[in-house]
C-alpha cells in the first residue's frame, strides 16, 4: 500500500511513539526489538519490519532518529548498529570556543543523517513508508512544532510554497535533535524564511505519545481516525527516566544556580509524565510501570470516557538505584545510564533496554494482528 492507500485502509490502526533522551535511545531499540521478533514470528517473515505494522510513528530528538528510520523501512537491528557504531561520533565535542554555548558540533552527525536517510529525501517522499510525526521547537516563533507527512494537513499542501513535505527528512530529524547545550541549533528554509530551530524537548512533548493520538483522531488535523479500544492501538517507548529526590534540599540551597541547572530537566520529566498520564486515563492501559503512589499505574481503572478511545501500551525503565534493581540489573550504577550523552556506556543501556523488554507481554497485542 501506499501512504494514501494506509491511511484509508480498514481495519484497526496502530500507533508508536518514542521519547527524546540522547544515547539513551539504545534502551527503546531493545524494546523494539522484541516487539519485532514477535510480529516475525506473527507474519512468518524474516524481512518483516515495524513499518510493514505501525501506520504513524513519531518520535522527538533521539526518538524522532529512530521514527524516521523505521518510517524508511528500516528493521530494528539496523537501527542498533547504527547507534552502536556512531554513537560517539555523533557525540563530537565542541572545540574550547563553542563550548560556552554546547558541548558537541553538529557537522557530523548531520553528515551522518544525510548519508543514512538520503539527501534528497524529504518528509513527503515515497521512502517515507508510514505516517511519520517530529517534534522541534521553533525558536523563532516560540512554538512546538509537532510536523508530519499526513498528505491532508494544512501546511502540507503541494500548492504552498513553504509546503513542509518538501522539507528534507534529515534536516528535520536534526532540528529535532538540536538540545540546547549540548548541540547547536538547526536553521531551516521553510518558503521564503529561515527559522530556527531546536529539540522538541524543550516542548511538552518530549513523549509525544499523546500528542501522536490527537494528530491522528483531532478534525483540525485531517485523518479522523475511529477511536476505541480495538479501533486504536498506541505503544509508547521510553529511554529512562531519572528523578533526583533529594531529602537533605533545603530552601537555602534554591539559588539562582540551583535553578538554571535543575529547572529544565524538571519540566521536561513533568511534561513527560503529563503525556503518560493523559493516555493511561483516555485510554485502556495495559502495560506500564506506576506513574507515582497516588494513581498507581491506572491498569484496569476507569476514566472520563467509558469505553476508553485507545489501548494503551507503555515500556519505560526508571533509571535510579531502585528502579535499576527492580529491572534485575543492579549491578548497573544509575550514573551509567542517566546521561543523554553516555557513549561510553552503551552496553550498560542495551542491559536495561533488554530488561524493560521482558514486560513486553504479546497478549496485550490481541486484536491488532
């Protein structure tokens, strides 16, 4: 089928979202890669990639290399080695003079993307093999910019001269990976201007699973989608959490410092969190780890609408000292695997993705294959 054809093909549709987090992306392609070991053995093929079952995937920063990626074509094994091998390339520091303003050029990793996804391929190419969503921050506007290749979308018209379908798909995947600090922004010619941009992070949509729901349901958006619990499958991946408890804080210690370093990462996990909530209450939750003591995981509870408008799946791994222990992997320091830029680490994140990937119950795939 083509992407038109997909779109309106009958039957239940299947959605995946993948979250920002760096290198930490290794964890969600473990994930990944069951998932696609077990749809092999579904479909009886060797050849069968995640493309050939998810009609939209989205991701942000290192989630939207791996949306893109999938949405190409690519199986989950070639996605791993190229994190494997590239790693610590696209991770390439930043001579002394840039270093005030981020850590790491950008020259080759978006050399990388441009030999990986093609140069002239664009969000509206015909490589481009699902419903593809990238989440970016438009510095310029101070706006998310939540862009897909869903041919009905407004700024997704041919006849437009800043038509975001003939933006190249590599371009965007950097845009969306452009976290502030650690990368420099990314300009992009859209029609006649040039906007600046960086990592959807800096969104709320650093999980932009909810966010993939309504661009596929929502009248505004143009696809409409039928809701319902077996109309609708939604599997968001994760790369780890890290909350910072800290019971000695005391309010002397919340200075102007304290807040530059510790304010951003606290919105991104709130907004995070957020998404999570949002489609375990709107949606029938199936799998998922307890989003705190009070709503537990919301597995089997009842929310606002009744029946729930999705079935819910959720993979994530808490990346602290307990939540390390509970996956089994306790061996792993927790520092190990917390940063967005643990190159050196990688197979310490393949251990922690391969564990979350045990929750992975095919059960909860009943009436979607």
């Amino acid at each position: 089928m083509n992407l038109e054809e997909r779109i309106h093909a009958s039957g239940p549709k299947k959605i995946l979202s993948i979250d920002g987090g760096g290198i930490r992306g290794v964890i969600s392609i473990e994930v990944l890669r069951k998932i696609e070991a077990f749809l092999r053995e579904v479909y009886a093929g060797d050849n069968f990639v995640l493309a050939d079952y998810f009609d939209y995937i989205a991701g942000n920063s290192t989630g939207a290399v791996i949306a893109a990626g999938l949405s190409l074509g690519w199986s989950v094994d070639k996605l791993g080695r190229f994190y494997l091998e590239q790693g610590k390339v696209m991770f390439d520091p930043a001579n002394p003079f840039h270093r005030p303003r981020y850590r790491y050029e950008d020259e080759k990793l978006a050399e990388k993307l441009r030999a990986e996804f093609g140069a002239d391929v664009t969000l509206g190419s015909d490589e481009v093999k699902t419903l593809l969503m990238l989440v970016m921050r438009n510095a310029s506007t101070d706006s998310p910019w939540p862009v897909s290749n869903n041919p009905n979308a407004t700024y997704n018209d041919r006849r437009r001269s800043d038509c975001n379908l003939d933006l190249p798909l590599w371009q965007l995947v950097r845009a969306s990976t452009a976290a502030p600090l650690f990368f420099p922004p990314e300009v992009v010619e859209i029609g006649a201007q040039e906007f600046v941009f960086v990592d959807g992070g800096v969104t709320p949509y650093n999980n932009p699973a909810f966010q993939a729901f309504i661009m596929a349901t929502a009248e505004p958006y143009r696809l409409q989608w039928p809701t319902g619990e077996d109309k609708l499958l939604l599997v968001s991946v994760g790369t780890g959490t890290c909350p910072r408890p800290d019971a000695t804080l005391d309010p002397s210690d919340m200075h102007h410092l304290y807040t530059l370093k510790s304010l951003p990462s606290a919105l991104i996990y709130a907004a995070l969190n957020e998404q999570d909530l949002l489609c375990r209450v709107f949606g029938k939750c199936l799998c998922g780890d307890p989003l705190d003591r009070e709503v537990g995981n919301l597995i089997g509870t009842k929310g606002p609408v009744d029946p729930k408008l999705f079935t819910y799946l959720r993979y994530n791994a808490e990346l602290t000292l307990e939540g390390l222990q509970r996956l089994g992997v306790r061996d792993i320091p927790p520092e190990n695997v917390r940063r967005l830029d643990s190159v050196d680490h990688v197979k310490d994140l393949q251990r922690v993705g391969q564990a979350v990937a045990d929750c992975v119950d095919m059960a909860h795939f009943k009436g979607f294959v």
